[in-house]
C-alpha cells in the first residue's frame, strides 16, 4: 500500500520491469503498441480496448457518423522512457484519480496485448508499478535527465539513437506531441542548453551519486 495518495498538479516517477526482469518489448511494434496506449489510455473515461476504440473510429471513417473517443486526459507526460525490460515516466496528475485509473488501464491492456501475441499467460510485469513523490525542484530537473537519457544511462546506447524515449522530442531534434515540455523550456530555454545538462548530469547517474534507489536492474 502506498504512503501517499496522488495528488492534482504534483509530479510523479513511475516506473515498472517485466516479472523476473524479463523483456517487456521484443520488437519496434511491441514499442509502438506500448507509446499508442500511454496516448489511447490517458483518459479518465473507460473505452474498452485498442482493438475497440479502432472499430469505433472505423464506424466514423466508413458511414460518416460522428463517435465522440475524446475526453479530458487522465496525467500530463513530461518524459518518458522505454527499455528492452522496463520503462520510466515523469508525470503529473490532472485529474482526481488520474494515474491510477491510467496506469491500470496502461498495464492490464498491454499485458492482454502481449500475452495473446507470444501466447503467453499469467503477469508480466513485476508487481504494481513503483510511484514517487517528487517535490524538491532541483531534484526534478535531474530526474527530467534520468527519464528522457535512461537508455544511454543504463549502457544500452547512445540516447540520441533511441526512438523509444522522449529525449528526441525534448533536445528539439524530433517533434512529438506525447510529452509536455513547458517545464523544460522555462527552466533551460532553447533546447540545445537541456541537452548539455543532460552530458553534464548523466556521467553523474552512472556513478550512483543521485537517483541511485531507482536504478532497477
């Protein structure tokens, strides 16, 4: 059970491992049926399934009938990343109840996803996922570096080389719109100066001097 209950506007790591750290993405599809449900889920209204929600807007597409799949989102993505075995987000609740609506959502679906594609039963993930509080801001700046550059961090390779993270979007070399990047904006202007935090601060990650509790394998 967890200490504290989310709360309206706060910032939260999540974070979660496949079940005996196995991996949780085996091919770019898996990542990108992964990236399209923290989008398709982040609502606070329940829409059954991807498989569901598709049908829906082809009903739209073919007889031109209007089928309203849009509702006020559950979190706010400020960064993102998605590894072989586990995945980190730094987010904000928008909503009462938010993150818990959505990361049930998130993971029961994507498990059903998984497990009927690899024909497989039973978790696949370890456990509930991890949630921390993050109030001190100096301690959120760097934890932006640990969720946009946790590829690179855990020696997996070059970040600039991975698509399956945020840091593309917030360095300026990629325009998604998953993530909000107001906060990186503010604080470090151009996106050129955030990526020279993150050569500053990730060499400090690596050697266990901050974050070291989250680092999960």
């Amino acid at each position: 059970m967890r200490k504290f209950q989310f709360q309206i506007g706060q910032y939260y790591h999540i974070y979660n491992r496949g079940v005996e750290a196995r991996d949780i993405f085996t091919d770019d599809f898996d990542y990108l049926r992964f990236l399209r449900s923290m989008r398709e889920f982040n609502r606070l209204e329940t829409i059954g399934s991807i498989y569901e929600l598709d049908i829906l807007r082809k009903k739209e597409r073919t007889l031109g009938v209007h089928v309203d799949t849009e509702c006020p989102q559950a979190v706010n993505f400020i960064s993102y990343c998605l590894n072989p075995n586990h995945y980190h987000f730094l987010l904000s609740q928008t909503a009462e109840g938010g993150i818990e609506k959505f990361m049930h959502k998130l993971s029961m679906g994507y498990a059903k996803y998984f497990n009927e594609k690899y024909s497989r039963s039973g978790s696949l993930f370890q456990g509930t996922y991890k949630a921390i509080h993050v109030n001190d801001y100096g301690y959120l700046l760097k934890l932006l570096v640990y969720t946009n550059c946790n590829h690179e961090i855990h020696n997996l390779g070059k970040v600039e080389n991975w698509p399956w993270a945020s840091y593309l979007d917030s360095v300026g070399m990629r325009n998604g719109s998953l993530c909000n990047l107001n906060i990186i904006r503010e604080e470090f202007g151009e996106p050129e100066n955030f990526k020279l935090f993150c050569r500053e601060i990730i060499p400090e990650i690596k050697e266990n001097k901050i974050l070291k509790k989250y680092l999960l394998e």
